[in-house]
C-alpha cells in the first residue's frame, strides 16, 4: 500500500496562521448614507448592501434590524431599482441585470461574512505577500518552462504537462488522499486572494498543475473503500463532476485499471 508523500504535502500546504499577520487589517468604518436614485427606500437598501458588504458582523446585524423596519417589501423596491436602471441606462442590460438579487440581503450577509473571514485568513497566513507566488507556483513555473499551448489554445499542452511532472517523483502525489490535498491547496488559495482582491486566479503553470492533478485521480488506485468514497465526496462537493477525466476517475474508483477506461483520452479544458 502507498504511503502518502510528505514531500509533496509540505510543498502544497498553506502556511500556518500567524496572529501577526493581522496586524495591518483595519476595520472599516460605516458607510455614509448617499442619494443615488433620489428614491428614498432604493437608496436605503442599496446603504444597508454598502454597510453589509463591509463584513463586520456588528454592522451587518444592525443592517439586519434596519432592514426589518422597512416596511415596503423588499421584492417591490427592487423592482423600482429595476426601473431606475433602465431609465438611467437605455439599452444597458448588463446595468439593468446588476440589480439581479438586489432585495436578498441575507445571502449578501453571509457571503459577506464569509469573504471577511477569508480576507482575514488570507492576512493571518501570508501577511502582505498574498499574491506572490508560492513556492507551489514556483516549482510550477520551472517544471513548465516553455511548455506550448494546446491545441485549443488556452491552456498547455497536457501531454507535455504530464511528461514534466511525470518526470519530478518528489513532488508527484503518492496517493488520491495527496491528490485532494493539493486539489484543496489550489482552491483555498484561489479563494483566499478573491476574498484580498477580487482575483483569484493563478497562472497557466500553476492552472496546468491543477489539471495534471486532477488526472492522476483517475491514474492512482484508491488504497481502500474509504479513500475511494472520500474522493467521490470530493468530486460531488467541489463542482467535479462535470470536469474532464471524471469518468475515467469513477472507473478507478471502482476498481476498472487504467487502460480499460473509455474515458482516458477526454479533455479538461
């Protein structure tokens, strides 16, 4: 049985939360109360969406109290904002869509409370160096120096993606558990600089790793039934279901070897 590779769960781990790190997060004060529609209930909510998105749980229940005071339904003033836009931007759907969910303040409250605790995590961690590039992306960048695009076009060439990290043992997963470790890697570190600065995304090299990461689910038997169930939780929990490769990486969770899988050829672009 395979063990885990130590080596490569120390290179794709986050590093470790630092109380210090913190130190430069300021808290954000109230929003000022503006007139932009000059409709006083739609500038009202669009006030208490400012003062929620600031992520301060105190700020977001009074937000909350202020909300269910007001006494037209939420659904109607968002109609009018509707309205609004469309007036003040004939012919802009884009403008006009922006008010998609504009009455739904609870979901802006949690995803606001969520993106602060991440924002917040993001400092703890890494400080003021969040979108630097790791020492995961790093080895990426070398491993893939002049690596060509694919035939598509956006991203590189997986044959030659496989061969380049084929070829490094010490930072290849050892088992599906390693897998998933680094496939969480990618994610929380993406997520971590969305919640900073609105964009998350890595390089090419780095978005390649992912991919060749995400093939070897479907190379690597699983050690034993839990393994197996714990990367289909993996897949079902984090939007892989609908990936390329995800056939072949259910065939060898049940156990059908490599070379039988109709699947292996499909892409993940």
């Amino acid at each position: 049985m395979s063990a885990e590779n130590l080596v490569h769960r120390a290179l794709f781990s986050l590093p470790p939360i630092e109380a210090s790190g913190s130190t430069g997060l300021a808290v954000p004060t109230i929003p000022v109360q503006k007139v932009v529609t000059g409709d006083t209930e739609v500038d009202a909510v669009l006030w208490l969406r400012e003062v929620i998105r600031t992520g301060q749980a105190d700020l977001i229940a009074k937000a909350r109290l202020a909300a269910a005071k007001i006494k037209t339904p939420l659904k109607d003033i968002e109609k009018r904002y509707t309205d609004y836009l469309a007036r003040a931007h004939p012919g802009n759907f884009a403008a006009v869509f922006s008010s998609f969910g504009f009455a739904d303040l609870e979901s802006l409250a949690t995803s606001a409370i969520v993106r602060a605790q991440r924002r917040h995590e993001a400092h703890s961690r890494f400080g003021d160096t969040i979108f630097n590039d790791t020492p995961a992306e790093q080895f990426c960048a070398d491993a893939l120096k002049r690596v060509r695009k694919g035939k598509r076009g956006w991203s590189l060439d997986a044959a030659q993606v496989d061969k380049r990290f084929d070829a490094r043992p010490s930072q290849r997963p050892a088992t599906l558990t390693d897998c998933v470790a680094e496939l969480t890697y990618w994610r929380e570190l993406y997520w971590l600089r969305h919640a900073v600065g609105d964009c998350g995304d890595t390089s090419d090299q780095a978005s390649a790793r992912d991919n060749y990461v995400f093939r070897m689910l479907s190379r690597i038997p699983p050690r034993d039934v839990d393994e197996a169930a714990m990367v289909f939780h993996y897949l079902t929990s984090n939007d892989g279901m609908d990936r390329g490769h995800t056939g072949a990486i259910i065939l060898n969770l049940i156990g059908v070897p490599e070379p039988y899988h109709p699947y292996k050829g499909e892409s993940d672009e």
